[in-house]
C-alpha cells in the first residue's frame, strides 16, 4: 500500500516540476507576467514561490472523515419543492389552470367547436 501511494506522489511531484518547466519557458522573455487586481506581479515574485510547495496542499486536500447522512440531508433540506402560487381556478368552467394560461378543459373544447366550424 505504501508503494503505491509512494509511487502517486512521486508522479504528481514530477508533474509539477514539469508543469513549472512549460511556466517558466512560456514567460522566459516577460517580466511581467501575470496581474491581479492592483495591476501586474513582477516575474520573480510569481517563480520565487515553488510550485511544488503550493500543489502539496491540493493534493492532500481531502475530507478528514465521512459525510454522515444526516448532514448530507441537513444540507439538501432547502432544495426542497416550493408551493406554487400561480395555480387558479378557471372563470368560465372551474378546472385548475396556471395564471396567464388557457385552461387546457376551456382549450379542448374550443379546439373541437373550430374543427367542427371547419369541417361544415
């Protein structure tokens, strides 16, 4: 078990070092390089940090223990359905339909009365 996670470590640090590699060679001729909000980070400032150092902490960023049930669902419990408000009742026949909409009981029955004007 040591070995393959001696061996996963091992890959992932020679990954950083060549992801820092392809950094350094593509800013080569800039000073500047990246900005933040205030403006421009000099070069040096951004490569004197190690790359290594900053990607250890991600790598190992995992949780400490176990998720438990009960907090998955404390969390999930304000994604729960809503009441819908926009549900009335029609005027003309009494069936429910959503505000702004035709009642679907009002629409089947105006769609017949058309075909029937349509076929005379």
């Amino acid at each position: 078990m040591s070995s393959i996670c001696s061996r996963s470590i091992q890959s992932s640090s020679s990954a950083i070092v060549r992801l820092e590699t392809r950094i350094l060679q593509r800013f080569q001729g800039n000073s500047f390089a990246f900005f933040n909000k205030n403006g421009f980070i000099p070069r040096r400032m951004i490569f004197g940090l190690n790359l290594s150092e900053i990607f250890e902490a991600i790598l190992r960023a995992v949780p400490k223990k176990k998720t438990t049930h009960s907090k998955k669902r404390m969390r999930a419990a304000g994604k729960g359905l809503k009441d819908r408000k926009d549900i009335v009742r029609c005027p003309a026949c009494g069936h429910a339909k959503l505000t702004g909409h035709v009642c679907m009981n009002c629409y089947k029955a105006i769609r017949e009365r058309l075909r029937k004007d349509k076929a005379e």
